[in-house]
C-alpha cells in the first residue's frame, strides 16, 4: 500500500483525529481503502462509524498492537460521516 493511502493519527492533535479520518473517508470512491496508524485501539472509532453508517466500511485490523495499532478502512458503499466529537475530542 502507498504511502499517501496512510492517515498517521499519532501526529495530530486529539481532536482532529476523527475528523481528519472522517475526511478521508468521505472522499473516497466505492472499493477504495485507506489505512489509519494509531498509538490505541481505535475500536471506538469503529463504534461511532458502525452507528452513522452501519454498511458502508469495511475494517480490517492490520496490526492489533501492542504498541500501534493499523486499521484498514474500506469504503462499501455511499453514506458520509459527520465531523461532531469523538472518544479522543
């Protein structure tokens, strides 16, 4: 996988994690992934995505810690995320 298809989250500020993956996400086509890298378990992201559009992702876990965790994200079909808080705002 290419690099500009990773959303390094360790580097950002708490609050903008999930509206910088929510972004990502948005923007891509049906069939098209991208890969989050995370210090934590992102399980409450997949939470909050699995409530606001429940069968458009795919979450494939690349690497489950300890230390870094990476989530592979596919888009399944339409539906759009919204940018309000997160476990990490």
């Amino acid at each position: 996988m290419s690099e500009e298809n990773i959303l390094d989250v360790t580097v950002l500020e708490p609050r903008e994690k999930h509206p910088s993956i929510f972004s990502r996400f948005n923007d891509l086509e049906k069939g098209e992934s991208f890969v989050i890298y995370n210090d934590h378990d992102p399980r409450p992201l997949y939470y909050q995505m699995q409530a606001e559009i429940p069968d458009a992702f795919g979450w494939e876990y690349l690497e489950e810690g300890p230390q870094f965790f990476q989530v592979k994200i596919t888009r399944l079909a339409e539906g759009s995320l919204g940018f309000g808080g997160g476990c990490c705002s």
